[in-house]
C-alpha cells in the first residue's frame, strides 16, 4: 500500500470529512432520542455507514411498521449505489476481490464522484488513495455518532444553526462537477423534476430512485456524439 496516495486521499476528503461531522452528530443524537444506547448506535454507523439510510431505519425502527417496509425504504435511498459501483467498474477492476469488499463498503456519494473524476482524469485509482479518502470520511463519523449520542441534547433542531444545509451544498457542488459532460442539463432537469414530483406525490424515500431512474432513462434516450462513443468504447 502506498502511504502517499493514501495521505492524498485523505487529503482531498478533508472537505467532505468536514461537512458530514454535523450530521455524524445528528444521527447519534436522533438514535439515542429513539431508544437506542450509545453502543447499539455506535455498532450501526460501524456496521451499515449509510448516512440517510441510517436516519430512514431510525425513524422507521421506533414506529410499528413490518421490517419488509423498512428493508425496502432502506433499498430505496440506497438504489443509487448500484448505479455508482457500475460507473466505477472500469477504474477499480484491478482491485482484488477483498479490496473490492472494502471498497463497496466504503462507498458514498463523494467517494463515488471523486473516483469517478479521478479515474477519468487518468490519474488512476488505486487502493491506498481509495482507502484514505473512505477513512477520512468513516472514522469521523464513527467519533462523531458517539459525541452526538453523548450531547445530543445540546444539538436541538439543525435548522436553528444551519447545519441542515450542509450536505445539501455539498452535494450540489459535487453535481456541479460534472456540469461539462454532454447532455448535463436535460438530465439533471429531468432528475429533479421527477425526484420533486415523486415525493410530493409517493413519499419520501422513494423519491430519491425514482429521480435517479428518470434522469438515467433520459440519458439512455439522448443521443451520443460519435466522440464520445468512441471514448466509453475504450473504457470498456
């Protein structure tokens, strides 16, 4: 393992380390206010590391609702990840079968996006960088799911300072970085629209897949520059 790909991946995961701690808190907090001990919401950020989807089983957990509904709910805000590991597929098929595991594992919407750029860009994406950006982002928030576990109650409502938008930015910005490639707009457009519809009309969480399907059936439907072709011929 290389130790300066990996400090470099930690270092460009410092942003994400530091926009996510928030709602590291949040959720140990919100776990502990449903019943759960430290240690049971430690053992879950250890284990799943889901961001939302560990919000979605908290809230769902409490209430009287058959676990195939939870399993599902989880499915659904996790959907994307299927799309993702698809779209990393050519730059991580030199990983072993065991540094795939932990890679997978470890994956996120900014570890997918920065693999992705980093792949693309031919820098290469190997296991040591990979590894030091998904720990940058995994043992914060194993700290902070037990610092938020511990004080939750000073936290209150994360509207009241803000932390709420947080990620939401975070999230626009790593969208954002992809506003070069062809057919960006159309796509982004069709993926919001249905993702706002959908959860104004089905309900939160499964306005996430849906919005995720949609803009990736219209991007199947645009047409492809011969150039481009060409080029995800040779990534192939």
């Amino acid at each position: 393992m290389s130790r300066a790909d990996f400090n470099e991946g930690m270092r460009a995961a410092a942003p994400v380390c530091i926009s996510a701690a928030p709602f590291g808190a949040l959720f140990g907090a919100v776990a502990v206010a449903n019943g759960q001990t430290i240690a049971e919401a430690a053992l879950m950020s250890l284990t799943l590391f889901a961001g939302a989807s560990q919000l979605v089983g908290i809230e769902l957990f409490g209430q009287k609702i058959a676990p195939w509904i939870i399993v599902l709910s989880i499915f659904a805000v996790n959907f994307r990840h299927i799309l993702y590991s698809a779209a990393m597929a050519p730059y991580v098929r030199h990983f072993t079968p065991v540094q795939k595991f932990f890679g997978f594992f470890l994956l996120t919407d900014p570890q997918f996006a920065e693999t992705v750029n980093r792949g693309e860009s031919g820098r290469g994406v190997s296991f040591s960088w990979y590894i030091g950006y998904g720990a940058m982002i995994y043992v914060p928030w194993q700290v902070m799911t037990v610092l938020g576990g511990v004080f939750g109650q000073w936290i209150g409502d994360p509207k009241m300072i803000g932390i709420d938008v947080l990620l939401p930015i975070y999230f626009m910005a790593l969208v954002l970085g992809f506003r070069k490639r062809p057919n960006f707009l159309p796509v982004v457009a069709m993926s919001g629209a249905a993702s706002v519809i959908a959860y104004h009309t089905v309900g939160s969480p499964w306005h996430v897949s849906i919005g995720a399907v949609a803009g990736m059936l219209l991007a199947a439907a645009l047409p492809v520059k011969r150039e481009e072709r060409r080029v995800a011929t040779q990534e192939d």
